[in-house]
C-alpha cells in the first residue's frame, strides 16, 4: 500500500486503525473492558497480521456509548442489547424517511 493510499483511510471510519491499548486509553477504560465487548458480540475488532485486536473509530463510538450505559449502573450484558436496539431503531428511522421522501417525490402523490 502506497503513503497515498494509507492517507485516504484517515477518514475512514471502519478502517482498524487503532490497537487494543490506544483504544482502551481514548475511551478511559480497561482493555478487559474491550474484551468484554467483544466476548458480548457488540464490535468485532479485526486482527492485524500478528494476532492483535484493532478498533475503528465506528467501534470506539459504540464501545463509548456501552460505557455511558454501564458508567449509569447498567449490567454490560444489558447495555449491549441496548446500544444494538438503539442502532436498528436508528436504521429503522433512516429508512423509513428515506421511503417517505421517494414517495413524496412521485407525481401525483400527496403532500
């Protein structure tokens, strides 16, 4: 990979580009704390060519949002399935504005 084409990553927000330690320090958490996540099934970090996990910026915003969750006396388990629910309603919402407006766009619908 050229230094061209590593640049165009840096706003990418699902490239790994973080490891376990500078994740962990950015959220101000454990790293068992990410490793509990993972075990949960709430992010999936990728493996870099040693074995070792790596977290997008995608991952540490729903690894804050956990922490929030568990930081108010919410059992990780249970904040897990929340921030997961939250995340479909949002796709949901998305979606659903998304169909509004491509059937306000056809002729003859009502507005």
């Amino acid at each position: 990979m050229t230094a061209d084409a590593s640049f165009d990553r840096l706003d990418d927000d699902d490239f790994p580009a973080y490891t376990m330690g500078r994740a962990a320090a950015m959220l101000g958490t454990t790293q068992g704390f990410l490793r509990a996540l993972g075990e949960a099934r709430l992010i999936t970090p990728l493996r870099s060519e040693g074995g070792h996990r790596r977290y997008s910026r995608y991952q540490l915003r729903i690894a804050a949002r956990a922490r929030e969750l568990v930081d108010q006396g919410t059992p990780i388990d249970a904040a897990c399935r929340i921030v997961v629910l939250e995340d479909q309603l949002e796709e949901a919402q998305r979606m659903n504005a998304e169909y509004r407006a491509a059937a306000a766009a056809k002729p003859g619908a009502a507005a």
